[in-house]
C-alpha cells in the first residue's frame, strides 16, 4: 500500500484509510442494506487485514457510537503504527439512536478530551470538524477551526481540518487548518474546486463516501470499484480515500484495485 505526505503536516498516511463507522453504530446511518455491529474478535480480524494490507490510516468520530472506545481498547492488540483520525461536533446519542451537534469551543475543547481518554492517547493525530452542512457559519460564527488549532498548538492535535459538505465552506477550511475531507465519486463530483484548491496549496485531502455509501450500481462490482477508485485517483494530491468496511475480504479487495490503479 502506497503511503503519501498529508500536505505540509509532516505525517504520512495510507493511500486508503479504514473507516469505522459500522463497528460503532448501526442506526440512523445511510447505509442501503442493514448490518450486525462485529464483536471484538471481528474487528481484531479486520484491523489485522488492514495493517496487512499496509493501511495505517484509522476514521473515526465519536458520532459513530462506541468506535473510538472499542477502537482504544483494540488497537493496542494489532501491533502497528496507527494514525488515528477522529473529529468533533457531531455526537452520538446511543439512548435516542441519533446525532446532535455542538460547535461552542467549549464543546470542542470536551469533545477532544474525550477523544483523548477513549482513544487512549496523549495526543490525537487528526481532529476533523464534523459538520452539519452548514460549513461557513461553523467556521466564521463559532470559530470551530480557531479552537482546534489552539489545541494543536498546546500539542493535543497534531493536524486540523474539517470534513465539509459545500464548495465554500471546503476552501474556507483549506485556509484555515491541514486538512479538508470532501465526497467525491462516479455520482458526485461537485467538489472538485476544493479538491483543487487544496492541492495547490499542499494541504492535506480525505476522501469520504468514495462508493457513495453502497448506493452505486454494482453489477459488476469489481469494475464498479476500479472505476471509482480511477476517478478519485486522477486528483493530484489525494492524501488518502476513506472505506469503511466490517468485511475483510473487502478490505483487501479495495487495497487490491487501488494498487491496480496506481499501477496503471
């Protein structure tokens, strides 16, 4: 698995990164077909397979359930140098089944701490913005990329950035912290200016949703995932592409294609 630099952060990560919504929370969630949570000796399996893979690269957030608790408590059991990617504003209610959001610095600033004792960390890698939608509002009115990054400064974060959800709002986060997470697949490529204007400007980009959350016409699903991957892979400066996935045959078959792609 190819690593690449994440912009100017001096970190490096995995050209796929392992998204770990499904082992956290399996309500409320976009997802076309339902799916049991694994237990632990599953999601062993599956961190294996990607740090086998050459994966070093870990998404979560605490919007997806009880990801970062099991993902503190398991990491530690496969051996390999993790860079773990979390995020703040968006939290889980596992009573209601649903997400609430909370942008307030103070918020944030408890949100990290959290992170930090769940994840069993000194410092986090990546912490991400995890936004409602409304980009601009949470970065100019509630100033939610300053707070992250005064954090970093007192070395809590390493990297800071958000995963957007508008055009205006991905290239106001690109001038304001590392990294810029973006959707972009064969159905949706209407961020393309961030993606741009991120890599001119050597900042780090994730890419989420790359199969459009299993909602792309998979008749022939190897070909589906080449494509796709080939059309994220024509980007210059993509840092890494986000595939959640509790299937470990999945994982490599992802890490498969991609080394097709860049091979080709």
């Amino acid at each position: 698995m190819q690593h690449t630099k994440l912009g100017n952060t001096g970190i490096n990560v995995s050209l796929l990164g392992l998204g770990t919504v499904k082992i956290g929370r399996n309500t409320d969630v976009k997802y076309p077909k339902k799916f049991d949570i694994p237990n632990d000796q599953q999601v062993i399996k599956l961190l294996n397979t990607a740090a086998d893979c050459g994966i070093n690269l870990i998404d979560t957030a605490p919007a997806y359930g009880n990801s970062e608790d099991r993902l503190g408590k398991l990491l530690p059991k496969v051996r390999s140098p993790w860079v773990i990617s979390t995020k703040v504003g968006e939290t889980y209610n596992p009573s209601t089944g649903e997400s609430f959001y909370n942008f307030t610095p103070e918020f944030i600033h408890h949100s990290v701490e959290q992170s930090l004792k769940k994840l069993q960390r000194e410092s986090l890698d990546i912490v991400l913005i995890h936004s409602n939608g409304n980009d601009k509002h949470i970065i100019e009115h509630y100033g939610a990329l300053e707070t992250l990054n005064h954090l970093k400064q007192k070395g809590l974060i390493r990297a800071t950035g958000m995963s957007t959800k508008t055009v205006e709002g991905g290239i106001l986060a690109t001038q304001h912290s590392d990294i810029v997470m973006v959707t972009h697949n064969l159905m949706y490529q209407e961020e393309q200016d961030v993606i741009d204007y991120a890599y001119r400007h050597n900042k780090g980009i994730f890419i989420k949703k790359a199969f459009a959350s299993g909602h792309q016409a998979n008749n022939n699903q190897n070909d589906n995932i080449q494509k796709s991957l080939q059309c994220i892979l024509t980007n210059p400066g993509i840092s890494s592409i986000i595939l959640g996935s509790i299937n470990a045959d999945h994982i490599k078959s992802n890490a498969f294609h991609t080394e097709i792609v860049i091979k080709n």
